[in-house]
C-alpha cells in the first residue's frame, strides 16, 4: 500500500495500530523505495521558501530599501544553492554564511530604525 502512495500515518490507520512502531514491523523497505522517495523528495520539495521579488536593474535604488531588498535576494539565492550540496563541508560553510548573512540584515534593518 504504500509503494501505491497511501501514507504511514493513514496506514496506520487502517491496519488499527496505536504505534508507528506496530506498522514498522510489517513493512519492508527495499533499496528501490528509498531510491524513488529520494528522488521524489528532490524533485518536489515540500518546503520552498518564497522567491523574493527581484528589483528590475533600473529601480534598483541606492539607499538602505534597495540594500535591504539585495540582501535578502541573496539570502535567498545562497539557501537555494545551499539546500542542493550534499551534508558536508561546503555545506556548513554556506551554514555559516548565511549566518553572517542574517547578522547583516540584522544590522541593516537597525540602520534603518534609527
């Protein structure tokens, strides 16, 4: 049933067990499956961030606006290209960016309140 696309919760359901565990036991994943799920996975990821809208060139301003839309644009484009590397250093290097990154915004929205 599930290689048919019913869910572990609803077959839990079905089957009348209290515990995930339960239905554990009676599934069988093969190599095949987690195959197909990981590519399923990639390619409709079920948490996107939305896309920023991109300022045209010529309404980019140069004021703190315009400098608060480019860094989020590039929070945005550096978590998009991050999420596609594989667990490892690359990775935690775009992991500590981004961090940089939010303090900036972080300090630019200050900026902007004062």
């Amino acid at each position: 049933m599930l290689r048919a696309g019913v869910t572990l919760p609803v077959l839990m359901k079905l089957l009348g067990h209290k515990s995930p565990h339960m239905t554990m036991r009676y599934l069988e994943v093969s190599l095949l499956d987690v195959a197909r799920e990981f590519e399923l996975a990639s390619s409709k990821p079920r948490h996107l961030l939305p896309t920023p809208k991109i300022p045209a060139v010529n309404s980019a301003t140069p004021d703190l606006s315009g400098l608060l839309t480019s860094l989020h644009l590039a929070q945005h484009v550096l978590e998009m290209f991050r999420r596609t590397l594989p667990a490892g250093p690359h990775r935690r290097l775009l992991d500590r960016l981004a961090n940089r990154l939010t303090k900036i915004v972080s300090e630019a929205r200050a900026l902007n309140r004062s």
